[in-house]
C-alpha cells in the first residue's frame, strides 16, 4: 500500500516478537488484515491517528495505544493533513508472505483483499 515501515524485529534479530515503525502520510492507510496467534500491540507517536478495529473507529493522540486481538480486523488509515508515526508490535511472530499464501489463506487474513481502503480514503 505504498506505507512507508521499518522492521525494527528484523534488524534486532528477535524470533518472538515482531516490531515496525509506520510511517503514515496523509491519504494513506495501512492493509485491513487480521491474524491467527498474533496479538498486536499499536503506540502512537506522532499526528492523529485513526485505527478501525472491527466496525470501531478509534481515533487517538500521540502516546495513546490499544492492544488487539489476534482475529479481529484491524486498519490504520490517515485522512488528517500531518503524517502518523506508530510504533506497532506483535507477538507471537506471523510471517505472512501473500506471494506463498494459499487462496485461503488471502482471503482469511484479507477479507476485504489486500489492497482495501477504508470508507474515509475511498474517492
């Protein structure tokens, strides 16, 4: 989707916890996905952030966070004129390639498919 991110988990080696900075520019917004054993935990940093998990919006400030669970929906979207910076951690670790993932799979983790905009960027 075009979402600037650093594998910060890759680059310290772990093998249980997965960690990313995102980088959010305006009229962008991350894929909608979900997880099997992955728990998610998102801070963030910088700008108003938006967050839909399942149908709630959550709409948070810098130092705000949320946990979710593993299988419910999740998106992080900006539809503000300032950049979002979150820092999103995620444990137990799910590599998720859609180039090896079964047609199954996709749809599962991408219900909406993996390049699905929330209703608040659609044009």
């Amino acid at each position: 989707m075009g979402v600037l991110n650093t594998d910060l988990a890759k680059q310290l080696e772990s093998r249980e916890l997965g960690v990313r900075l995102w980088r959010i520019e305006p009229g962008q917004a991350s894929t909608q996905h979900r997880h099997r054993k992955s728990e998610e935990f998102y801070l963030l940093l910088e700008g108003t952030g938006k967050l839909r998990v399942d149908r709630e919006l959550l709409v948070l400030e810098p130092m705000d966070s949320v946990v979710v669970e593993p299988e419910s929906l999740r998106q992080l979207f900006n539809d503000t004129d300032k950049d979002q910076l979150w820092l999103v951690t995620g444990a137990p670790q799910e590599f998720a390639n859609t180039l090896e993932m079964s047609e199954a799979d996709l749809a599962w983790h991408y219900p909406e498919g993996p390049q699905a905009l929330p209703p608040e960027l659609e044009s």
